[in-house]
C-alpha cells in the first residue's frame, strides 16, 4: 500500500516523508494548542481543527500538481508573480488589514479569506532571482547588466515587506544573498548590497511605522524583560513551556502553558510540541527540518541546470531559516519575530504557498530522476549488441 502510494510521488522521497510527518505531527499540535481560542470565540477547538485539515489537504493538492510540472515553466511563471506582486505589497500597505499596526493582510473578494502577501512575495522573489541569475551568468560580473537588474528587484521587495514585516522581510534577503553567492555574484557587490541593505533596514527600524515595536522588542531581548516584565510576557512563558517539558514531556493534549501564551498555535507552538513531547521531541523535530535541508542540498548538487539548482538551493534555505527562526524565538535565542513554524503552525495561506514550494522543490528533484532514468536506458540499450 505504502509502496503504491509513493509510486505516485516523484522527487525526493525523503521530502515527501517529512512532509508527512511534519503535516501530522502538526495536526495534533494544533488541536492541542487552540482550546483557548475557540473558547474566546465560543466556538469547538474541532472547528479550527477541521479548517487546518482542509488547509493541510489543500496544500498536498498544490505540492503535487506543482511537482508534476517541469521546473523550467517557473521561470516564466516568476516573471508574471513578480509583475504582480509589487503591485499587491504596494496595495496591501495602503489598504490592506491592520493588525498590531502593521497591514500585512489582504482580504480575497468572493471568498472572504485573507492572506499575508509577503508568502507570494517570497515565492515570486526566489524563483525571480534563480531565474534573473541564470540567465545573467554569461555577463554575471557585469554592473549594469546584471547586478542592478537583480539587487532592483531585492530591494524594492525588501522594503515593501519590511515596512510593515520586518522579520520575514530579514530572512528573505538572507536567502537573497545566498543566493547571489551561489550565482557567482562579486564578494565586492554583495558587501554593496549588504551595506544598502543595511541602511534601508535603519531606515525602516528608525523611520518606518512599526519603528516603537522594533525597538522595543530588542530592548527587550537585550534586557531579558528586565524592564518591562509585560513586553517579555511571550518569551517567559515560552521558557516556561520548555522548561517544564522535561526529556519526555508531559505528553500530547497535557500543555498548560497553551492557556497562557497568546499565540500557542503559530508563533510559540514549538514550546507547545516540547512542553507534551519533552527535550526529545524538540530534538526529532529540529532533526527533520535538518534532513529536509540536507536533502534539498543533495538536490542543489545534483541538479544538470543551474536554475533548478538556485530554485531548490532558494526555497530550501527560506523555508530551513523560517524553521529555525521560529524555534530560536522559542528558546530564547532571538526577539519575537512573529513568523510561523513551516508545515506546523496552524495558519491559511501560509501553508498553501509553502506546499508549493515544497511542490517546485520537488519538481527540481523529479527532473534530476528522469535524467538519470534516460541516461540508464541509453547506457543499457548501448550495451546490446546490434543483431545480424
């Protein structure tokens, strides 16, 4: 049976196994996590529960149709995202929802569901990027023709994210300049993106809208909420959480921390996992994110093109850094960031745009064993001798 299904699967098996696993192990995290929400709302934790599902089996749909297409269309489809997604990331700061005064969503008519634009900006800047820099090796060291056309695009989509998002607007230009690393970008012309990165990032802490809270949460990780006690209420009791955990932890649906932590279904639902699953679970889950990078390098390597080589090497590292973002946050090894546990958080769109990237990833994958089954055949038909 099991063999049957993964029959159907193409790339790298061990991606589609710790999707899996992630997906179910995220399931009962979040049921367990989102009894004081559906209190508050007079609602059954059933409900959330149901929604998360359908968003679970939704995102398996689109990492499965997007595996079945050949990595090369993304380089066309990136070029229309990111025609489409300045556009949105302008729209959505003007009008988009405000939430903690920051408008990071943006309603969809008809179906009244909202999503945070800053997942389609992700997507469309990491394929636009591969894209960008694979067809610019030929003239790669080239200033005008290539690296102001490429830093453009990473600089215009920064600054729209980090106005109102600075966190993931951070990781999604680590991303970039690793990426640039890999494309055989100058080290002179990375270290002058990092320096105007780091100007529009004073600009934006110093400047921007949300510059209070910023601020604010630094102070109160330098500080360890010496301070101000209340601003380091999240990370306290996520501490808590983890403390209390033990090695085996206290097991699943038995959190008490869930009741406590404002948001123990998405941004601190890794406290969650440790305080039921112990020491041990944490460690099982960091390990799987760990593999999925590995892998995801193994793919990177053995990739005949460069552009599915810098898509896998992109969306790996983003959703790998997202991952470890949010566990750091948890322990107490970084400010709050506010970003979601990849496959894990319960969250809407947020699960959809990671299932395509997981969907490309292993669309990348899928290509590199079709090579290799066609570079068998020719080996093996080559070997039979002609008859007559």
């Amino acid at each position: 049976m099991v063999n049957k299904v993964f029959s159907k699967l193409k790339g790298d098996r061990w991606i589609w196994i710790i999707v899996i696993i992630l997906s179910l192990w995220s399931m009962l995290a979040v049921y367990s996590s989102v009894g004081t929400l559906a209190y508050k709302n007079g609602m059954a934790s059933e409900v959330y529960l149901i929604k998360h599902v359908s968003m679970i089996i939704g995102g398996f749909a689109l990492m499965y149709f997007s595996h079945l297409l050949d990595y090369r269309y993304y380089a066309g489809i990136s070029k229309i995202l990111m025609i489409v997604t300045i556009p949105i990331l302008l729209y959505t700061l003007i009008f988009g929802e405000s939430i903690n005064d920051a408008n990071r969503w943006v309603t969809i008519p008809v179906i009244n569901q909202t999503f945070q634009t800053s997942d389609l900006a992700k997507l469309a800047l990491i394929t636009f990027l591969a894209r960008m820099l694979t067809r610019k090796q030929g003239n790669i060291k080239d200033v005008k023709k290539s690296f102001i056309p490429v830093m453009g695009s990473v600089c215009i989509v920064f600054v729209l994210i980090a106005w109102a998002n600075l966190s993931t607007a951070l990781m999604l230009f680590g991303v970039s300049i690793l990426l640039l690393i890999i494309g055989r970008i100058s080290l002179k012309q990375i270290a002058l993106v990092c320096f105007g990165g780091g100007l529009l990032l004073l600009l934006v802490i110093f400047v921007g809208p949300r510059k209070e809270t910023y601020i604010s949460r630094v102070n109160t990780y330098i500080k360890g909420g010496e301070a101000d006690t209340d601003k380091s209420y999240q990370s306290d009791h996520a501490k808590i959480a983890i403390a209390t955990g033990g090695f085996f932890g206290k097991g699943p649906g038995n959190s008490t921390e869930r009741n406590v932590l404002p948001h123990p279904y998405s941004d601190f639902i890794f406290a969650i996992i440790v305080e039921e699953y112990g020491a041990l679970g944490g460690v099982i889950l960091v390990s799987l994110y760990i593999v999925f990078m590995y892998r995801c390098i193994r793919i990177v390597t053995q990739s005949p093109k460069a552009f599915g080589a810098l898509l896998a090497a992109g969306l790996g590292f983003s959703l790998t850094i997202q991952a470890l973002a949010n566990m750091a946050v948890a322990v107490g090894l970084g400010p709050v960031t506010g970003v979601p546990l990849p496959l894990v958080s319960m969250g809407g769109t947020s699960i959809l745009f990671t299932s395509i990237a997981l969907g490309i990833i292993l669309s990348v994958s899928r290509n590199i064993e079709e090579v290799r089954s066609e570079s068998t055949k020719k080996v093996i038909v080559g070997e039979i001798p002609a008859m007559g």
